[in-house]
C-alpha cells in the first residue's frame, strides 16, 4: 500500500472586502516599485526643504558672522550639528541595518500577493518560514546597556562644556560704563531705542529713535532691553542671539558689528496680532558716520511758522497725530504746557513709561530712518539701500504712496487693535488733501 504524501495546508490570504460592498479582494503587497517611487518623492520633497535655506536670507543665522557674538554662536552650532547628524547616520543606519539583515524571509503565496507566515505567531506552521525558525530571544544586554547610556553621556557632556563657554564669552562686557548703551523697549508691534551716550540708564535718554537701532561698527554697545505690554524677543541673527523684553524687568544684552551694513531682525515670541509685522533693523555704521548721525538726532526740531513749506501739515498733525506721537520741540503729549524732549522718556510719564500699550513712535527726525511702521514699510524706495544711511533723508527715493496708504487707514496695512491703544487708528476724517500736507510735512523732520 503506497504511504500518501503529506501535504502542508497554505495558510489562508488575508481577503478585504471592496469599498462598493461586493465580492472581496486580496490584500496585495506594496510592491517594490512603488516603494522607490515613494522615497524619489520623499526625497525631492526634502530637496525642495533644503532649497528654502538660502544663504543671502536676512534672517538665515547658520552663516551669521557680522558680529563677534553670531559668529561665537555659529562657530558653537556647526560642530554640534555635524555630531548630531554623525549620531543620526549611525542610528538609523544600524536600525536599518537590523531590519533587513535579520528579517524572517517569508514563502509567497499566489503569485506574490500575500505573504503566509509570522515568526512572532506559535500557531504558524515553522515549515511554511524560509531558513531557520524564530531564534532565541534575549532580553536585556548589561555591557550593551552601560555602552549607549555613558557615550552618549559623554557627547553632552563635552557640548555642555563648549556651551558654557560660549554663554560666558557672549556674557563678557568689554565696553566702559561712559559708553554708548541703548534702552530697548518692545511694545505692540514695534520697537523703540532710547540712546545713552554717557552710559547712564537711570538718566533721560539723548534721543529715541524707533524701528531701527543704529550703532558704530567695532564698538561693543550694552542694550537692556524691556517690554511695555506683553513678552516679546530681540534677535538680529546676522549680529546677535535672542533676548526677551518682559514687562517690568531689564535684561542686559551686547550688540556688535563687525563691519557695516543694515541687518534684519524679527520679534520671536509671539505678541498678538501683529507678531509677524513686529521687525526691526540694527544698522552699522562707521564711527564717524555714526557721531554725524548722532549729532543730528540730537537736535530738536524748530516749529514751523505760516507761509513756511509743510506748516499746514504741521498743524494737522498736532490736531490729529501729537496725542501718541512726539517730536522734540513741537509736541506736548504728556499735556505739561512743555514742549517734548528725551525727558519724557522718565519719571513715571503715563504716555512713555506705562508699561501698558499707549506710547507710539518718536518722530523727531522720523526722515532719518529707511522703514516706519516697525519697519514694516519703507520709507524710501528700495529701503534706500543704494544711498549711505546717513544721507538718505538727502538723497533717498522717497516712497510717498505707502505713507500716505499708511496714514489714511493704517489697520488695513498692518493689524492691531488700536481701539485698545494697540495700534495706529484710522483717520476717515483726513481727506486726501489733508494726506498730502501731512506727507509734507513729515518730509521736513530730516
């Protein structure tokens, strides 16, 4: 009597019903093709990532080196991102590795649509695995172990080393306490400077500027920087890290340029509706550029007579614009019968010191500056970056149509809720020839 062959029973393929409620479908396999399709797209899609890293960005800090403090941070970054990517290599290269290396290779069953088997699975027929059946499972490895917990223990280690280092040199004042230091104050959506030159905070500023901090290339200048209302954060990545401005506190930061130029900065914690238009420039300039400038901020600016160019505008201002906006030696915004100058910037003024939103830009010599707006709009075409700074007021294009879209309606070009003081209001009662004056005479505050 002939022995019958004994026959293995393939394991059923797993069977899906169709979307349309019909007969059911076999579950195929992700074929092989379609996964290299995938990882082309995935990569092209990473490629188009990287492309957005352009090196000229103003706001790109991995080449950040117009000032000894980005470069000291970017000198740190570098090294530490080439031995995290090191460790990310190894990794997933031996996690890779494993899965393929150590796989359970499986028999197909019909043509390659299902795969029958699994190691993990007591109740599946071992005859129906290729190769050896489910090793010897280990749990737990002592040597191992005490491996990937002291290496990298180590790595932090000597990062947290080269860390604090760094924070200590950034910390390291060289400047005099008769230097140039500058108070900077955040506020819903701009950001205001108020220059000490005798380096006394405690005192009246020499003047205020706003949406743009101008310092002399090679000096290191001391910056304390607060906040009027909510947190914000002062980064200008091509010359200095992050520094927040909290309301009712003074942090002390350095600033300093390397060589001249105008760089970019953005407000990096968010501070309500404006956040993403609260920017801001730090401008380098020579140091004799610089004391010229300086000069210039300074003086106060002389009232405007009738018959003068720009004296309606003036007047209109004063009617509209003076209960916010100071200039020095025309407006009276703390309503002391006393023409404005730097001292309103202290002793408890409810306009300027509050730490509430209420105070808005100083505009004394509001043609001096390429943006307005916390540097959300320019002043002068192209921000006037084919004319030295100094001489913009001189010889820049003078963008007028933004000003004027500016003035006439500003909560439609930048948000804000300026019912709440937070903000530029609309003036519907301006007409265009009222725009036009105005525009006029802020031409003259050079």
């Amino acid at each position: 009597m002939a022995r019958s062959a004994r026959r293995t029973t393939p394991m059923p393929i797993p069977q899906l019903p169709n979307s349309d409620g019909g007969a059911p479908e076999r579950r195929r396999l992700v074929q092989p093709a379609k996964i290299k399709a995938l990882a082309a797209l995935s990569l092209g899609v990473l490629i188009l990532l990287l492309a957005g890293c352009a090196s000229e960005h103003p706001l790109d800090s991995l080449t950040a080196d117009a000032g000894p403090s980005s470069e000291r941070i970017t000198n740190l970054f570098w090294p530490i991102l080439i031995v995290a990517i090191i460790i990310l290599i190894l990794v997933e290269g031996a996690i890779i590795y494993m899965i393929r290396r150590f796989k359970a290779q499986r028999r197909a069953e019909d043509s390659g649509t299902a795969m029958a088997g699994d190691p993990y699975d007591p109740d599946n027929p071992t005859e129906l695995l290729v190769g050896e059946p489910l090793p010897p499972q280990t749990h737990g490895n002592l040597r191992l172990e005490i491996a990937w917990t002291i290496i990298p223990t180590i790595i932090l280690a000597v990062i947290a080393g080269f860390t604090l280092v760094a924070i200590f040199d950034l910390e390291e004042v060289t400047a005099s306490e008769d230097s140039l230091r500058v108070t900077v104050v955040g506020q819903q959506w701009w950001w205001e400077f108020q220059y000490h030159t005798d380096g006394n905070t405690d005192s009246p500023p020499d003047f205020v500027t706003a949406g743009e901090l101008v310092i002399p290339v090679g000096q290191q200048v001391p910056l304390e920087i607060t906040s009027r209302d909510v947190i914000h954060s002062y980064w200008i990545p091509q010359l200095i890290g992050k520094k927040d401005g909290v309301p009712g506190r003074y942090h002390d930061w350095l600033i300093e340029a390397s060589r001249p130029g105008r760089y970019l900065g953005a407000c990096t914690e968010f501070c309500g509706l404006a956040h993403g238009y609260m920017r801001m420039y730090t401008i380098a300039l020579p140091a004799t550029d610089w004391n010229d400038w300086a000069a210039n901020q300074r003086q106060p600016v002389t009232p405007l007579n009738p018959g003068e160019v720009g004296y309606e505008g003036q007047e209109l201002f004063l009617a509209n614009c003076a209960r916010c906006h100071s200039i020095s030696g025309l407006t009276d915004t703390n309503g002391d019968d006393q023409t404005d100058d730097p001292s309103i910037y202290s002793g408890g003024d409810p306009v300027h010191d509050q730490l509430v939103a209420g105070a808005a830009p100083d505009l004394t010599h509001m043609m001096s500056r390429a943006t307005f707006a916390g540097a959300t709009y320019n002043l002068y075409e192209d921000r006037g970056e084919d004319v030295d700074y100094q001489d913009l007021a001189q010889l820049g294009e003078f963008n007028a149509a933004e000003l004027e879209n500016w003035i006439s309606n500003a909560p439609g070009n930048k948000p804000g809720d300026w019912e709440a003081g937070r903000g530029m209001p609309p003036f519907p009662n301006l007409t265009n020839a009222d725009v036009d004056a105005l525009v006029e005479y802020l031409r003259t505050l050079t």
